[in-house]
C-alpha cells in the first residue's frame, strides 16, 4: 500500500490556510482543511520586568549550623551540655533524672551523665576522658532544642527578631 501527501500553505492578512489531500493507492481520502488566525509578535508589548520578591533571609542559627559548631568546636559543646541542664526543672536537676515530658533539657537515657557533666562543667572541674565521651555523644543529639533556646535568647535581646521569626513559624 502506497500513500502520498500534499500540504499546500498560502497566506492572507494574517490567516494561514493549510490545505493537505492525502491519497492512498487504490482509494482517495477526503481532503482536510484547517484555518488557523496568528498575531504577528511584533505587536505584542514586552512584559514589564517583575519586581524582585524581599529575600527572607533567617536571622538564627540553624540546626545545621549547631550541629557544625558542636562537632568542630569541643567548648560550644560543653556549653551545649551547660544549657540542656539549665533547662531541666529543679527537681530533675536535683535528682539527675527526668521526669516531665516538656521536651526541655535532657532525655531520660542522657539525664545521670549529662548532669554529672554539667554539674563539673559548672563547678569548673577538670573533664576525663569518660566526660569527654559523654559530651561528644550526648550534645550533637539536641541542635533542635538548641535552635529554640539560640531563637528565643536572640528574640529576648531584639524584640524586633520577634517580627521575622513570624515569617518563618507559626503558632503550635
């Protein structure tokens, strides 16, 4: 089976006209015509440039950024240590344990250690080896509760922190 096609196009004002006949050996298929209207572009106006959108840049520090800070530099994760027992109760402080579910301080598998740290961080004793370790495993495990504490600590110093922290949090 042979097939042959012809397209013919020819335009007017604007208006193309395509006209295609298709034959196939043995039989002739209806010819089709289509009309199709184009604007010449040079008509079009060219869009008005948009206006760049305001960068929302975050003014805090960052979990990654934390998380950073804490593996490069030991005495940031001592102070990390120094904060999560500052944000324990009282009672869990004095116990060494953890009691409310407040998501505020340590964990309980971390709470004995992590306070004996804190308490010699405090106290200004010298850390062993055994401290060391404690830090190194304990403080990488709270750059979200960091990040609250570093957001609410800068908001507290610049009230108007609080106006673009509104941009990236909304109430829970």
């Amino acid at each position: 089976m042979m097939n042959t096609t012809n397209t013919t196009v020819s335009s007017v004002d604007g208006a193309a006209e395509i006209t295609e006949q298709t034959a196939y050996q043995g039989a002739e298929v209806t010819t089709m015509t289509t009309e199709t209207t184009t604007q010449a572009t040079e008509t079009k106006a060219p869009k008005a440039a948009k206006a760049p959108k305001e960068k929302k840049s975050y003014p805090f520090l960052t979990k990654a950024q934390i998380a950073s800070s804490i593996e490069g530099d030991f005495s940031f994760a001592c102070m990390v240590i120094g904060v999560l027992f500052d944000r324990q109760t009282a009672f869990e402080q004095d116990t060494k344990s953890t009691l409310n579910k407040n998501r505020r301080g340590f964990m309980s598998s971390h709470a004995v250690n992590g306070s004996k740290v804190a308490l010699k961080l405090r106290n200004g004793e010298a850390l062993n080896d055994e401290d060391r370790g404690h830090v190194e495993a304990i403080a990488p495990r709270y750059t979200k509760q960091m990040a609250d504490h570093f957001r609410a600590a800068a908001i507290e110093a610049d009230p108007s922190l609080a106006e673009k922290a509104a941009c990236f949090f909304t109430a829970q």
